[in-house]
C-alpha cells in the first residue's frame, strides 16, 4: 500500500537532490489537476503543488505526493 502524506506527517521533501529538505506538511491543497499558467510564450506561473511542507529551518516549500517521503524512512 502507497504511502499518503497528510497534514502534521514529518516529511523529507525533495530527498536524495540538492532541494532535500526536512519539514512537517502543514497544507493539502487537495488532488485537483492543475495547470501551468501562460501568457503569449511567456510562462508566468508552474502548475501548482498539492502539499505546503514547513521546513525545520522556518521555510516553506511546496511539493507533490511523489517529492514526499516520511522522515526517517531509508530509501528503497
């Protein structure tokens, strides 16, 4: 069974990359598509993340289920 990240879960966000930061989920934007926003070629906004995680370090970062692992998993 996957796991699901939900509101208060200790995360690791962007693990194994130079992003990786660890944090607690604080928002779930829900499971909506979303889109990329562009006007004329100009790409103004990236479609949007499901997840607001609070970095230990004050952040905030926003990532998708796939960029979540729960903290102190080891990876696969």
């Amino acid at each position: 069974m996957a796991w699901t990240p939900e509101v208060g879960a200790d995360v690791i966000a962007f693990a194994d990359s130079d992003r990786s930061v660890t944090g607690k989920v604080v928002e779930d934007f829900g499971d909506s598509e979303t889109y990329p926003v562009d006007v004329n070629s100009t790409r103004i906004a990236d479609a949007a993340r499901r997840f607001a995680v609070l970095t230990d370090d004050g952040g905030l970062v926003f990532a998708d289920t796939a960029d979540l692992r729960p903290r102190g998993e080891t990876p696969a």
